[in-house]
C-alpha cells in the first residue's frame, strides 16, 4: 500500500515537474524546451527592481539574452539590419501575452536587464507567479511582467 502511495506521489512529482518547462520556438535557429535543470546550468544573476508592491526587490534568475542565444536567435549575435524588426511574445499558463523587442534584452543596446526569474528575495515566486516571470527593471507600469511563463516566441513583424 505504502509503495503504490509513493509510487503515485512520484508520479504526481513528475508531472508537475514536467510542467515547469518553458518552450522556446519560432524563428530561431535552434528550437528548445527550457527544463528546469537547463535553466538552473544557464548563468544565474539577481537585479533590484521595483514590484507592482511599490517595494524594491531582489529578483534571480537568467537573462532572457542568455535565454534566447542557447536557441540561436540572433545570428553571430549581430543584432542589426533585418533583424531589427523581431520580436519575442512570451505566453503565460492562462494565455496572457506579451512583446519584448530584441534590442530591449540586447545588451549592445541596453543596460538594463531583464530577466527570466525564479527567485524574488532569495524566495521561489509566489504561486500566481511561479515557476517564471518575467522582471523588467525601471518599468512604471507591470503588464509585461508576465506571471507563470509557458513559452516564448521570437516572431517578425510584417506590414
Ligand atoms: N500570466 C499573467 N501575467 C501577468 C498578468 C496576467 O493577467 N497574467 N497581468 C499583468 C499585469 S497587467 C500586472 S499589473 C501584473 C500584476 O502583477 P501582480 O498580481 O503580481 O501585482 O502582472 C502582469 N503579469
Ligand atoms: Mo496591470
């Protein structure tokens, strides 16, 4: 009885760990899926930013720069001419979404650096949040903080 238990907890365990996947898709040169042990490889960093508490945290996790160029997204990392006009849309678990564009996580163009979190003060994110949001320092307003990421999409826009 006690091993059918444990063997359905593991079960469970697994599924839920499976779950926490984030897929990286679309036009880049080498799709992927985001596990939580390749996310936890990936360089970690922490940014202070303030939260939609009006209060300054400290948030961890990896660049979404990183994040993009294990999938090949920016060739040579050259991030100029037609590649301008591309776009990431990160997905969330209730089917929000959001657009990020490249030169916003690009760090030839900016300072900032915004990050696929896991951690706000040393803590795993809330649960409306987990297990990844997305955190943009300096942001007066949080709609693109998107709460439970699911995937991320580099997209090109066209007329
Ligand atoms: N997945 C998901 N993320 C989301 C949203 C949402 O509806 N779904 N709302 C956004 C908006 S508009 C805001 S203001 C903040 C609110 O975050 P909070 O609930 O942590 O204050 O989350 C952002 N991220
Ligand atoms: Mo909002």
């Amino acid at each position: 009885m006690i091993k059918i238990l444990f063997a359905a907890i593991m079960v469970v365990t697994m599924m839920s760990a499976s779950a926490q996947t984030v897929n990286i898709s679309g036009d880049v040169g080498k799709p992927y899926t985001l596990t939580t042990a390749f996310y936890q490889r990936l360089k970690q960093v922490s940014v202070k930013a303030v939260g939609h508490d009006g209060k300054e945290h400290e948030y961890t996790g990896v660049k979404l720069a990183d994040i993009l160029s294990e999938a090949n997204a920016i060739p040579d990392n050259k991030l100029s001419g037609k590649m301008l006009a591309k776009y990431i849309l990160v997905k969330a678990a209730d089917n929000y979404q959001a657009v990020i564009a490249l030169p916003e996580i690009n760090e030839q163009f900016t300072d900032k650096v915004i990050i696929l979190a896991n951690k706000e003060d040393g803590k795993p994110l809330a649960a409306n949040a987990a297990p990844y949001q997305v955190i943009i320092p300096g942001e007066k307003k949080y709609g693109r903080w998107v709460r439970q990421v699911t995937a991320i999409s580099v997209l090109t826009a066209k007329e």
